[in-house]
C-alpha cells in the first residue's frame, strides 16, 4: 500500500484559511431538511449543498461526471459538530464542496453498510479511522481519498488539490480507484477452512496468555487510552475464568468492572455509560451515551452479580437501566439511539459534558454540610478535577472504606448518597439537555431489549420482564415485515432501510434469551423463521458465511462479511451462536453445521488478535467445554427455571413447558403430577429430577 500513502502524502498539504460565516448558519436550506435521522437533520441547513445517500444522488455525481464527497457521522459525535461548526457552516468552505462535488451526508447508524465500505477504505488508506468519517470517490462511487478530522484549513486544501488533480490528471485518481478498489475487496473475504474443526482449551488458554499481556492490572481494561468498555470482551473473559477456575483472570475481569463502575464513564448522579474514557482511570468521556453499550453492559454486569453477588454490580444494573427508562424509552416500549456529548451552557454555548459536571461552588451552595464528605467519596479533588474549574464525578474507595474513615453506618451513608442524587438530578435538569437521537434501530433495540431480558433472569424484576416483552412486540409489530424480513430504522412510524444481518443476529439473540425465561414458543418460532430468512437472502454458499447485506439490496463498492467483533460482536458471531443454539432446539443439522463450519472459518486468526474475536472464543467454549440442554417440563416450569437462573451456568440452554410440546427436547416428557428436569449433553441425558439442586449439580461437574 505504499502508492496509497504517496498519494495521500501528495494531496494532503495544509494551507490557507477562510472566512468564518457564523452569522449566516441559519440563512440555507438543503435536501437534508425532508430527512428524519436527527444527524442528518442538524445539516439540512449547512450552507453545503448537502444530498441524502440514494440512487438519485448516485445517478446525479455520473450523469455530471462530478467527484463525490461523502461525510459520515452521528448524532452523538462530538468531533462530528466541530467540524461541522468549523467548515460545514463556513460559506466559503461550502462554495469549494458545492463548486466541484456532489456532497452526501450519511448517518452511520442508519447505513453502517455505507459506513463499512468506507470506513475500510479510509483504513487502507490511513492505517486508522473513525468519525467524521471524510471520503472523495469517483463518480461511480469508488473511494480515492479520505480521513476523519480536519481542520478548515487543511480541508480546503486538500478539497482544492483533489479537485485539480481530478481535472488535470483523472487517470490517476481512475488507476489508484482501481488498486483501491482490489484492496477494499479483500479486507472482508472469508476463505472456507477445510481443515477439521477442533475446538479445545488449551487453544483458548494460548490466546489469552497473549491477549494478557495488554491488560492494565492496576485500573482495569486494557492499558492504554483512550478506553473503551468492549462488554463482549468481558462476558467472554468472565466466564473462561469461571469455568476454568482461573482466579487470577477472574480478578482482572472484576478489577475492570469496578473500576469502569467508579469512574466518570458511568454516569454517576443519573446512572447510564458513556462510550469511553479518554484516560486510563475511566475518569473523562466523551459524553456521549449510546444504547448499545448500556445494553451489553447491562447483561454483563447482570451475569458478572451471579458470580459474585457483589452490590456494585447490582446497583449499576438499577441505574442503568433507570437512566434508560426514563431518558431513551418511547411510550411503546422502543428505545431511542443516543445522547450527545454535548449540550449548551448557561451561555448558550455548546460545549461538550456541560450537562454533567459540576464546580465546587455549586457543589458546596447544593450539598451544604455534608460537601466535605460528598468530595471525598466523588473526589472533588485532584484526582476528579477536569477542566475549567470542572469536576467529573469518579469513586476511589469502596463504601466500605469511606464508612470507617468517617465514622457512618451504612445505613446513613446509603440515605446520604440517595439524598445527594436526588439534589443533584434536580439541579441537573434544569440544565439544558443533551440532544436527543431519537431515532430507533432494530439491532440496538435487540441489544437493549437482552439487557432487560438477562437483568431479569438475575434480579427477577417483573418491570424488566414487562419492557422486554412491550420492546419485543415493539419489533414484531413495527419491523418485522410480512415477507418475514425486518426493517433497520424507525422514524416517526416510518421504516425507509431494508435490514442487515445484524438486525437479524441480536434479535434472534434477544428473542432466543426472551423465550428461555417466559416459555412463550412464539419467540423461539420467530427466531427460527428469521434464521431461516437469512439463509435466503445474506448466506455465501462459498464461504459458509453471511453477507452484512441482503441479495435485495443494491451493491455498494464491495458486499462485505462483517466477522471481527468490535464494541459490538460482529453480526456474523452473534449468527454463529445463534444457529448453534437453535440446531439444539429444533435438531437442525443444517443450522448446527453452519454454526462449526463459521467458527472453524475464522479460527485461524484468532489467537492474533483475540480481543477482535472474543464472541466467537464464547462459542468456542460451547464446544471445548460440555454444553447442557436443560429441558423443564411441568405445571411449575416456569418457577424451577426461576431458581435455575440464580446460579451461574453459560454452558447452558433451557426449553420447557407446562404442558404437552412437540418440540424436540420436550416431547413426551410432560407429566400432569409432577414437574422433571432434564439435563442432557451430547443428545445424553441424566435420570430426570424434580430439584434444582440436583441439576445443578449434574450442571456443575
């Protein structure tokens, strides 16, 4: 890739400035204005002669033989509005683009399937990417240039010298399209592995005594900054060490969740995580909240409980998903996407976290006696200093600790700290709020809705079983169309994007979870008959993978196979899972099949780079560690799965009934006078029990 660099290199030279067009921001409209993304809304009216991303935009950059620019981003993204408020608002930045591109602006959320293809060029290109995402393409739409953040000036110049280079020498931006192009195309194949599937510990062993060697054994996480929370990471790492009694690893994995619950990224007044911390102490975010990392993190701190039944654990589980209910819940049952990170002050001013930190000042006015020790437990001190005068409020000691240095019960400390939020919340909402991404996406709901799902199975809180049965129906009703395929968005009861394959691997997964704590089969049929469609419509009969998009959907400069996990798992590990379990439920060969040939695919990069593949070593377990069926059939069904749940077992699945059933694992086991469990392995079962305790000690061997 050394021509790419040269080029990068060539056309990338910082130059002059322009004029700053504040006072005129207001006075444009574009095409954006008849959007409903809220991030594409906050640009309808940018000077820019902004485009949506569709094919009469694409038609229009080939029929004018025009470059196109394309800008990436999200609601959320803080880096996004300044470079919006420094180049997008900008009338003399916007003649350049409108003079000599078609510009579109994408939502990332609402087309990751743009967002990927892009997103790998500029990687190719750059060696690193991120949001705003900036690429120019050819008219056909294939990339020759792009990065993440600029500054106006740089922009400009780079704008100036594509475009001349375009003008005076378009073979050349046509030939490095081309090598390009072979580039993109070859990030994301998937070669079929014909060696024989073996799955065994030792290999995973191998792979985290590698991946060790980057963890932060004194703050948690990995050590270096910015952090970022990565709950597959730990969901997997959390439960190898479970199972192999691996204390050491066990304690880094609760290092990292107590101190990610400590610091500033978790929301410590209202509850809910920032995406990361910008320093190794988890203390700094940017603030944005997104749903989908409250949802994973949500289920892993429910399973990281069982384990340890640590009160912590418990208590971000409560106000985390209080944050949701009362800040990303719509009246019937969907969740909104996110939270900015910034928000205006007193002066009207956006400015990144000014909803949520705190001087002492104001501190000392609202808290009053009980300032002194509010500051020691929150850190209103060196340790918890930002910026400006500013505080953002981070843990140090556990409660323990501050209740002997200052002579409390725990009684009052709790009614202190209840007293504090309460006082705080108050004065924070008065504060101007963070805009809102109100816009709804099926894979995040998915994600949110298996939050709720496994914090009731831990907590048996009926109010979270009662969110994820109204967000499930919420799906059904809403985006799951009747040629059985789903939908992506929802805006204002209108779905405009076919589905990817991560929309239908988390609802699978969330609907899968939702039928083994409610028995209610219709969850499970669903999820069989979604599987199904994505045999149909996303399946590589060469690879024995899936395809991000569907064979409906218009091809893009390559069909990528979304495999390596990131902060979500990749769609094609959460699919693996999910055809792994359901092969169990309905005796599907096929599905089962599939399930190994995909794991056995990508098992050769693995012990690389193992944290990019952390949801597929979870799968890995389910094959180098006995995995139980658990079949409950009996009018108390539903009570015994109850106490089952209470018990950490990831090497599980359970079906059940409270009446006769069909179904594979259940059929002719119902006995109208008492209620069996079954634990089976291998399609071997032990001498069904009518005690828990019993199964959980065949469970446990």
């Amino acid at each position: 890739m050394k021509y790419l660099s040269l080029l990068v290199i060539s056309i990338l030279i910082i130059g002059c400035k322009g004029e700053n067009s504040e006072a005129t921001k207001h006075k444009y409209t574009n095409a954006l204005v008849n959007e409903t993304s809220p991030y594409l809304l906050q640009h309808a009216h940018n000077p820019v002669d902004w485009n949506p991303w569709n094919d009469t935009t694409l038609e229009k950059a080939k029929t004018e033989s025009k470059l196109i620019l394309i800008s990436v981003g999200y609601a959320a993204c803080h880096w996004c509005h300044v470079m919006e408020h420094e180049s997008f608002e900008d009338s003399l930045v916007a003649q350049v683009m409108n003079k000599n591109f078609i510009n579109i602006k994408v939502d990332r959320e609402e087309r990751p399937d743009v967002d990927q293809v892009y997103m790998n060029a500029v990687q190719l290109m750059t060696g690193s990417g991120g949001w705003p995402l900036n690429v120019i393409t050819l008219p056909d739409g294939r990339p020759v240039w792009g990065g993440t953040y600029f500054k106006k000036e740089q922009w400009m110049d780079a704008l100036e010298q594509i475009s001349k280079l375009y003008s005076e020498n378009p073979e050349r931006l046509q030939e490095y399209a081309d090598k390009l192009e072979e580039g993109i195309k070859s990030l994301d194949v998937v070669q079929l592995n014909t060696d024989e599937p073996v799955f065994k510990t030792p290999f995973i062993k191998d792979a985290i005594k590698n991946w060790s060697k980057q963890f932060d054994n004194k703050l948690g996480g990995m050590d270096r900054a910015p952090k970022f929370m990565m709950p597959n990471n730990y969901h997997f790492l959390l439960r190898y060490a479970y199972q192999n009694n691996d204390h050491e690893l066990l304690n880094f994995v609760n290092l990292t969740l107590k101190q990610m619950a400590y610091g500033g990224v978790f929301d410590q007044i209202g509850g809910g995580f920032s995406r990361y911390s910008v320093d190794k102490k988890w203390h700094v975010p940017h603030f944005e909240k997104m749903l989908y990392d409250n949802g994973q993190l949500v289920s892993l701190y429910s399973d990281a409980y069982l384990i340890s039944k640590n009160e912590l654990y418990k208590n971000t589980v409560v106000e985390t998903l209080n944050y949701i209910k009362y800040n990303m819940t719509t009246s019937d049952g969907a969740f909104y996407s996110s939270l900015d990170a910034d928000s205006n002050t007193k002066e009207g001013e956006l400015e990144e976290g000014a909803f949520y930190v705190w001087n002492k000042d104001e501190l000392k006015t609202l808290l009053q006696e009980d300032f002194k020790l509010f500051s020691d437990y929150y850190n209103v001190n060196d340790y918890g200093f930002w910026e400006h005068d500013n505080y953002v409020l981070i843990r140090k000691d556990d409660d323990t600790k501050i209740i002997e240095k200052h002579k409390l019960s725990r009684a009052s400390l709790e009614d202190k700290k209840n007293q504090w939020k309460t006082i705080l919340l108050k004065e924070r909402n008065k504060r101007a709020k963070p805009r809102l991404d109100d816009k709804t996406l099926t894979s995040w709901n998915a994600i949110m809705l298996k939050g709720y799902i496994d914090a009731y199975r831990v907590f048996n809180n009926e109010d979270y079983l009662a969110s994820a049965k109204k967000n499930a129906n919420f799906i059904v009703d809403n985006q799951l169309r009747k040629d059985g395929g789903l939908n992506h968005n929802y805006k204002n009861g209108t779905s405009s994007i076919n589905g990817y394959l991560e929309d239908y691997a988390t609802t699978i997964d969330a609907f899968i979870a939702l039928y083994e704590n409610t028995l209610n089969e219709k969850w499970l049929k669903i999820s069989q008959d979604l599987a199904n469609y994505t045999f149909d419509h996303f399946f590589d009969e060469s690879s024995n993978m899936f395809f991000f998009t569907s064979n409906e959907d218009a091809s893009l400069v390559s069909r990528s196979i979304e495999y390596r996990d990131n902060v979500i798992p990749s769609s094609n590990s959460i699919m693996a899972k999910n055809l792994f379990k359901l092969s169990h439920y309905y005796d599907n060969e096929h599905f089962g099949k599939t399930a190994m040939t995909m794991l056995n695919n990508v098992k050769p990069e693995m012990q690389e780079y193992p944290s990019g593949y952390s949801n597929w070593f979870n799968l890995m377990l389910n094959y180098a560690k006995p995995y139980y069926e658990v079949a409950i059939v009996g009018k108390d069904a539903k009570e015994k799965i109850k106490q089952l749940n209470q018990n950490y077992i990831p090497n599980k699945l359970i079906a059940g009934s409270t009446s006769e059933n069909n179904m594979p694992l259940l059929e002719n086991r119902y006995n109208p006078d008492n209620t069996f469990i079954y634990v089976c392995v291998n399609k071997a079962c032990k001498l069904p029990v009518s005690e828990v305790n019993k199964a959980i000690k065949f469970l446990k061997k």
